[in-house]
C-alpha cells in the first residue's frame, strides 16, 4: 500500500506524540498509579492519549512543556545518568510550530537537560525567602531538641537540590549528615556548592533517589537518622511523590523518635461562586450582543470537566470577581512526623452550612506546612485574603511561584441558599486531589470519583483557550468583522485550531466554510459542534496535515474569497507562534481567488518597558541564600540558559504583576494580506522611557487587525489605557512574551531595539539595549 507523503507526516506526528505520553506514562509514577481510578476501559492508543489528556492536563504545563519540578527530576534520572557524561550530537526531528515544517534540529545529548534547568522552578524557589528562613528555623530547632535530650543529631536531606537544608543542617550543629538528590547533574552541583561553602568533610552527598539509599556499614547511611528534612512538594502538595518519599523513609531509613521537617501539612478548600472562573472551565455559546450565534452541544454543556488541577496565583484575582460559598475549610491533614501513617488515597466528607445564596462554580485550594514539632512555625500559602498574616492586599504576603493555588472545577454547578447544607467531598490519591459538591448528596460510589471528561473539549483544550473561546469581548469584533465581510457568496477558508468563530461566519451567512484543523481531536469536537447548529450543509472540517488539496477543490466549485483566523495554533507557546496561518495561507495559495481577504489581515508585534514586581526572580542569579555561596549553581543555569534558552518567553502576565515604564511601541508589523516575504523583516527604534523605576523586562504581545482600517483588533496585550508608573492590567485569555534583563537597568533614558523577523525559520528575535541614561541632577 503507498502512503501520502501526507499521511505519513500524520502518522509519524501521532507516534511522536504517543511516544512521548506513552514516555511520561512509563516514567512518572503519577501516570501509572492514578490510571486505575479514573481511567476506566483503554481500548485504543487514541483512547488511552485521550484519556491520558484528561487526567493529567495542566494548564501551563500543557503550551508551555514546562515540566513539574519532580517530573523534570525523575525523567532526567532515566534520560541521563548515563548519557551526560558523554558528549555527542544528536538530532531530533520536529514540526516548526509557525512554518508548519518538519525540521531536523542538531543539539549536543545535553540538551535536554539543559533546556530543563534552564526552566525549571529551582532559582525561583530559592528566592523564597520565607521557605529558607522557615525551614532553618525548624531545623536548628530539631537538631537543638536532639541535643538537649543527650543524642546527637544525624540528618537525613532528602531531594538535596543546591544542597541548601543540608547545609544549614551542618552549620547548625548536626553530628551527621547525608544529602540524597535524584536528579544526577543537579547532585553534582550540589557537591560543588558544599565543597565551596567548605561543608564537604561534613556532608555526604548520595546521588540516589531516596528509595534506593541503603542503610548500614558501607552503606549511604551508616545508620537510620534521626533527623530528617525535606521539601519535595508541588502546588497541589502531593504531586511530586510525597506519599512514596516520606513512608519508605520512615520505613527504612529513620529512626522511631526522629524529628521530621516539616512534621506535617494541612490542605484548605473554599468553595466559590465565579462567573469570571467559570470561563476557564466549561465552553459557553458563542453570541452576538444578545442574539445566540453557535450554540454548546448538549454534551460539551453538561460534561463534567477535566479534574486537572488548574494552577494560578489567585492572589492576583480580584476579591470581586468571586463570591465565597463554603469559607476556606482544612480537608486534609498529612502528617509526616511517623507518629501515624502518612495516607496513600482517601476521602473526607464534610457538612458545612453554605456562607449565602448563589451557585458553587470551584473550590480554591492551597495548604500550609508545619515545620516543628510545637507548630509555632507556619509556612503557608494562602492567597492574601485567607493568609494567617492578615494581610489586605497580595504585597503584603511573601511571592512564590513554584508553589501557586490551586482552582478545581466542580462536575457541575449547584445552586446554593444561605445556612442551607451542603456536602462537601475532598478526595485525593497519592499524586492528586479533586473534589465534589451536593445538597442531600445521598454519596454513592460516583460521588467520590474523579471527573473525566467526557467531551474531549476539556481534554484537548487548554484552560487558557476555553477561558479566550468564552471571551464576549473578543468574540463581538469577530462578530463585527464578520458583518462587514461575510455575504451569501462566501467561501470561508478557517485556519487554526479550535477555531469555533469560523462557525459564527457560517451562521452569519457564509455560502461555506472550510475549516483546517491540525488535532483529530479537534476535528471531532467541531464536527459535533456543525451537526448541532444544523451546519452540515455550510461547514466542512478538514485535517490539516493530511490535507490533499485536489480532494478539497472537488468539496467546493468556486475559490476561497475569505480566509479567516483567530489566529490561534495549539502548538504556538509565544504571541508570534500563531503566524502559522500566514504560511499555511501561502502554502493554499491556488484554491484562493485573485481577490481573497484575510482577517486578521495585519499582526503587529508590540513592547513596553516595565518593571515587574517580583518575575525577574525567575532570571536573577541567586549569588547567595541564606549565607552560602550559590556561585556554582548560578554558574550551572547560566550555562543552560546560555546553551538552549532564548531570552524570552511566554508568561501570563496578569498573574505577574509590572508597572508601565513607557508606552506600548510598535516593533514591528506584518501585512498578513500580503504573501510570506522571501527576505528577512528588520526593524529598529527605541523605547523611550518615561517612569520613574528601574526596567527589569520587556512585555511582548501582538495584535490582529481584523480590518484595514483597524476599526476592530483584537489585542493580546494590555486589556486597559496604560499610564506610566501605574500596573497594567493584562487580558487574561493571552500568554504575552517576556523578556528579562538579568540586572534592571536604572535611570535610563530610553531603550534601543531590533526586531528580526525570519520568514524562513518563522523565528522573531529581538534585542533590547540601554540607548542613554538619565541626566539626573546632582542633589
Ligand atoms: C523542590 S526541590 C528542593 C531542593 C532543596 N531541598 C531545597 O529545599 O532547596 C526537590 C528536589 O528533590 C529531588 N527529589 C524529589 N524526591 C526525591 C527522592 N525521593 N529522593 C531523592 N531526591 C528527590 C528532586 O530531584 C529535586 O531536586
């Protein structure tokens, strides 16, 4: 049998997609051990992708690739401790998200590991000032109490990372202590930094997870500790493999009457009513001011939802745009002391009087940590209004970014009246939680069952995406452009994924429209979507990659005169990523008519200079925690950034908050009713800086013109007016791109750029330098 050239890029696509699930499935004891609970029956490999979306979707994992600490962690330990010793190139093959083409990239086998520390969460945990002072505090108390009742102190570091609580471990006074770091390259740094802080005739460092350590004469231990200490915990607490760390630890690594810090957690939900959080969840219709344009299928409506957790800095969300339901109650206690069994997977229900009249949409959740065994010290991670420290606003609570809160998404709304009862069932296993909510909930066995999506739209989107599907505001210019564009001779090309606006364009009165979708998954969402609204006859679905063109000329007897996009991508991370379109658009060139308009028909990249208050600590060298010298570490993340990472990336900036140190400038603009250019796009300026702080990033977005006359864009950027020194206000729905500077740069005048557009590669590159400084007069 021959294959399409077409069909076989489908093919090797979906392997590689499947290979790597199926990696991560193999890898993560996360995967393996929630399967059972929530999987059901996997009877196909697309099933089993499917169902492994709906479990395990997290929202900025999900575009972003970024990896979980611990996921980073135990992958490498497969993927490299015997291949980073060696150097060798290896190349790896891979779709340009923006040209569409398959490109052979060539890295060294260090790559990987690279691009991970270089993203990873660890310098920015290491910022936490609070963690590191708490987690001191507990110690010096543990190894002081050890002391004073005539034993000496032998502490066991478990998941050593820098080797920092090892070290406080040393100076504080410990008789002994051993350092166990899973992730291979991350140990050897370690040993760097221990040595440099002259701590290394007092530490051994174990490169091993801690499951393997051994215990005895010539062991990694010479003997169980007494002590231990470990930070091995994820936004949603568990999800790094707590439960397995600590009771293999106290199984066989630690003695009866040890210390543990910290000794144990506490897992809080508040159940809310949030039209705006809603939005993230459950794909509403699509309407046109009041009129009802693309209706929800019955079964996207009523599906339960994914039970991904969604991770966000809900400090950043206005008290007003949500409404307490159950106040935040504690659901779970884990206790890590030994003194009980720390609890693989369990259930709890509680009955709680509802705070008022409305409609349970989520539960907020986040825990705190006791680090000592008298509980004085608390390390919490409550958004400002629920903080033990009273605060009043998000500044006034310590930041953190590699531990956020948390927002799970009821299996459906329930309407609630005050002081009427309600159930609530908090449920967790041994990497997650979810949770339920009913009025006279009779708790049958389905009750206490993680929701799995039943739809495919909460498995194949990401939250980011259904909260912009939703978004009324950017669906009415749609609607506006549409009204201008659209009549009964309209052949719609849609290009993009998950484009349900193209549908709009059908009800609105399009002769057809032909809809290009890259995600089989996609394509099926949609297709339920035309049969619902009665739009078989109007609105054709195709895949994208498979796509033969003289196959789609027989679907249609006259040219393309629209070709629309959102333009959105599923595989784009940056704003600029979702230029796809354009290339496909030329790549379609012969089924367009002479006279063919494109909406957005200009994309226009955007900068600002800001300050932000606290991102530029996910860039800034450490230099030093706590009093130890982090040289070696920060040596180690200048390396990988330097080998695999460019300057910028995506963020939503909405959660990140910045002040406005000059106007949104135009870097570049791109006329997309005009064919890709053969040559390079450059363009060059400044950014004249007229705040008053030091600049620390550079905010990137783009928006699309959807008209010429640019009577309706539909930006990615600043959803208010900026006012200099004032924060900006970010539309939620978009990742903008950021750019930090490693050190701010203060009193400067103004800032030159280059923007360099390369049609070939599809890349946007930039640079930003302080042009002239600040004449300040002397005082
Ligand atoms: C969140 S970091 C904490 C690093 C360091 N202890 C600190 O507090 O700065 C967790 C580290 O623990 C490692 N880790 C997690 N579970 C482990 C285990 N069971 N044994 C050894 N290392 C582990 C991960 O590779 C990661 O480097």
């Amino acid at each position: 049998m021959l294959v399409s050239p077409f069909r076989l890029i489908t093919i090797t696509q979906s392997l590689a997609i499947f290979t790597f699930v199926m990696r991560d499935y193999f890898v993560e004891n996360r995967r393996i051990i929630t399967m059972p609970q929530s999987f059901g029956s996997v009877k196909s490999g697309s099933d089993l992708l499917l169902k492994l979306h709906c479990g395990f979707q997290r929202d900025r994992n999900f575009n972003k690739f970024k990896l979980s600490r611990q996921g980073l962690a135990s992958k490498k330990l497969l993927a490299h401790t015997h291949l980073f010793s060696r150097v060798m190139s290896v190349f790896s093959n891979k779709v340009n998200p923006i040209t569409g083409k398959m490109e052979w990239e060539m890295h060294d086998d260090e790559y990987d590991f690279h691009q991970e520390i270089a993203r990873s969460s660890y310098a920015d945990m290491l910022h936490d000032t609070e963690r590191n002072e708490k987690y001191q505090v507990a110690l010096e108390s543990a190894i002081k109490t050890m002391h004073e009742n005539g034993k000496p102190a032998h502490v066991l570091d478990i998941g050593t990372g820098t080797g920092l609580l090892a070290m406080m471990a040393a100076r504080a006074g410990a008789d002994s202590v051993v350092a166990c770091e899973a992730f291979e390259p991350v140990g050897r740094c370690a040993q760097q930094i221990i040595k440099q802080n002259g701590f290394e005739n007092h530490i051994k460092v174990v490169p091993k997870r801690s499951t393997a350590l051994t215990v005895g004469l010539n062991c990694d231990l010479p003997h169980r500790a007494n002590i231990l200490v470990t930070e091995v915990f994820d936004t949603e607490l568990i999800g790094e493999g707590a439960f397995a760390t600590f009771s293999h630890a106290h199984k066989e690594l630690l003695e009866k009457d040890c210390i543990v810090v910290p000794s144990s957690a506490t897992v809080y939900a508040q159940v809310i009513e949030s039209n705006f959080v809603s939005r993230w969840d459950n794909l509403k219709p699509l309407r046109n001011g009041a009129e009802l344009v693309v209706d929800t299928p019955l079964d996207v409506a009523s599906c339960p939802g994914a039970a991904a957790v969604h991770d966000i800095q809900l400090s950043q969300l206005s008290p007003e745009l949500f409404k307490t339901i159950l106040p935040p109650e504690p659901v779970f206690r884990f206790d890590y002391s030994g003194r009980s069994p720390v609890i693989r997977d369990r259930s709890t229900v509680q009955v709680l009087k509802a705070a008022c009249d409305g409609t349970a949409h989520a539960v907020f959740m986040w825990w705190d940590l006791v680090m000592d065994t008298k509980g004085e010290v608390i390390l919490s991670c409550a958004p400002f209004w629920a903080h033990p420290s009273n605060a009043k606003s998000p500044n006034d609570i310590p930041w953190r970014d590699h531990w956020m809160q948390a927002v799970y998404y009821l299996p459906k709304p329930i309407s609630t009246k005050k002081d009427q009862e309600l159930t609530l069932i908090s449920s967790h296993d041994e990497f997650s939680l979810w949770f339920n909510l009913g009025v006279d909930l009779k708790l049958k066995d389905k009750d206490y069952m993680r929701p799995v999506c039943s739809c495919i739209a909460h498995a194949t989107l990401s939250r980011t995406r259904i909260g912009q599907i939703n978004d009324e505001q950017r669906t009415q210019k749609y609607m506006e452009a549409f009204k201008t564009l659209i009549n009964k001779d309209s052949i719609c090309l849609s290009v993009g994924d998950s484009c349900l606006i193209a549908l709009a364009a059908a009800k609105l009165g399009a002769k057809l429209v032909l809809c290009v979708e890259s995600s089989p998954l996609m394509r099926r969402i949609l297709e339920n979507y035309v049969q619902h609204n009665n739009l078989k006859s109007q609105v054709k679905v195709f895949d994208e990659s498979s796509l033969d063109k003289e196959a789609f000329m027989r679907n249609i007897s006259e040219k393309v005169n629209v070709i629309l996009s959102e333009p959105y991508h599923m595989s784009s991370i940056l704003p600029w990523e979702n230029l796809h379109f354009w290339y496909q658009k030329y790549e379609m060139k012969n089924i367009l008519s002479e006279s063919c308009v494109t909406l957005p028909c200009k994309g226009i990249l955007y900068g600002m200079a800001v300050e932000f208050r606290d991102l530029w600590k996910i860039r800034a060298p450490l230099k030093n925690v706590q009093g130890f010298e982090m040289k070696s570490f920060d040596e180690l993340i200048d390396t990988s950034s330097n080998r695999v990472d460019c300057k910028w990336e995506a963020q939503p900036l909405w959660e990140y908050p910045c002040r406005a140190l000059s106007k949104p400038t135009k870097l570049l603009e791109l006329c997309l009713s005009s064919d890709v250019p053969e040559k390079n796009l450059n363009s060059s300026g400044s950014l004249d800086i007229l705040g008053s702080s030091a600049c620390n990033g550079i905010a990137l977005w783009m928006d699309w013109a959807l008209d010429p006359e640019a009577n309706y864009v539909v930006s990615t950027g600043p959803a208010e007016d900026v006012k200099i020194d004032h924060q900006v206000s970010w539309d939620v729905h978009s990742r903008q791109g950021v750019y930090l500077f490693v050190e701010p740069i203060p009193q400067v005048a103004s800032l030159s750029f280059t923007t360099v557009f390369n049609p070939k590669s599809g890349s946007m590159s930039f640079d930003f330098k302080a042009d002239n400084l600040k004449v300040v007069q002397p005082a």
